[in-house]
C-alpha cells in the first residue's frame, strides 16, 4: 500500500470543532492566545512578537498550495462561537514509509475541556484514514501530563526519551516521543464502536 497523497477536503469537522487552514487574518487570535506564559511552559520556545506570527501564518498560508501537500498547520475554532481555541499540524514527513508525525497545541483558557484529545484524535483519523500512513508519531516535554494523556488515549505507545535535546531560555530540553502504528489505532477505534 502506498500513500495517498490526494487533496485533504478542509474543513475537518468534529463533534464541537472544526479544523480549518489558517487565514493570515487570524494573526491577531493567534497572538492574543500565544501571549499567555502558560501556553509556553512545556515548550523550549519563547512566546513570539506580533511580527513573528504574521510571518509565520504568511509562510502557512503559502504552504497550503504546495502540491502534494504534506503539512498542515491548522487552526481548531469552536463550532459555535468560531473562537481559534488552539492549533494542529499533520506532517507526511516519509511518503515512501507512509510516517507522519502529529502535535496539537490549546489555548491556556481552554485547557481541561477535551478539545486537544478532540483535535489529535482528528488529526489521527486523517493521518490513517484518508493518508494511509503506517505509523503516526508525536512528541513534547515529558512534564507536559496532559499531552502525555493525549496520546496514551490515541494508543500511542511511548518509544522514547531523547534527553537534553535542546537548550532554551537558559535550560535543557527534554522529548518523549509517542507513536501509533495503523492496525494498532484500527483495533482501539473497533473497540470504541463496539
């Protein structure tokens, strides 16, 4: 089996979600939400300036007429108020092995509601389901419980810890790394149906 590497129909949708390419015009809500020291304390970065974020969002913008398209960085507003409460990236990094990695970031104010459980289990059922991938990877600091808690509830099995990995705002970095396997995720989304 190899890769299917045709066009993602966007938006995707989920029960209180829905996952859409950024708009550079989303400058503002990315910026608002970034600025909370919360939102960086698992991560070696520094909370961006306003210039950084329009940049980036430019760059995602650009991205999403490469062809094939094997990144996406998108943005998770809530249904019913359109709020961005947070973002998810699907990279294909290996067509030829069918590998792709996830990650998933929520908005400090929206912690502990489930989004980022309902936004990673999206990027997964993508990632196999319409990409056909092999195996599915994710990462973060090993103090991040929460992310931790995320991917354990994906089937993600803990492959690693790659230790002082980065050195960042004065300290050293640490990543666990979590991946799932295709007939691993089949077998816990048969069991959730049943």
């Amino acid at each position: 089996m190899t890769v299917n590497l045709s066009p993602l129909a966007l938006p995707l949708t989920t029960r209180r979600l829905t996952i859409r390419d950024y708009a550079a015009t989303d400058a503002p809500a990315v910026f608002a939400y970034t600025q909370d020291p919360a939102y960086w304390q698992f991560q070696s970065a520094e909370a961006p300036m306003a210039a950084q974020i329009d940049t980036l969002l430019q760059w995602v913008v650009k991205e999403q007429a490469v062809q094939p398209r094997t990144m996406f960085f998108l943005a998770a507003a809530r249904k019913d108020t359109g709020e961005i409460v947070g973002e998810g990236v699907l990279k294909i990094i290996n067509p030829a092995e069918r590998q792709g990695e996830i990650g998933f970031g929520v908005a400090p104010k929206h912690w502990r509601q489930g989004f980022g459980a309902e936004l990673a289990t999206a990027l997964v059922d993508v990632a196999f389901k319409h990409f056909k991938l092999h195996r599915v990877a994710a990462q973060c600091s090993p103090d991040n419980k929460g992310s931790i808690r995320i991917m354990q509830k994906l089937g993600m099995a803990r492959e690693g810890l790659l230790r002082d990995i980065h050195f960042a705002r004065g300290r050293w970095w640490s990543t666990v790394i979590y991946a799932v396997l295709d007939q691993e995720y089949a077998k816990i989304k048969s069991v959730m149906k049943a």
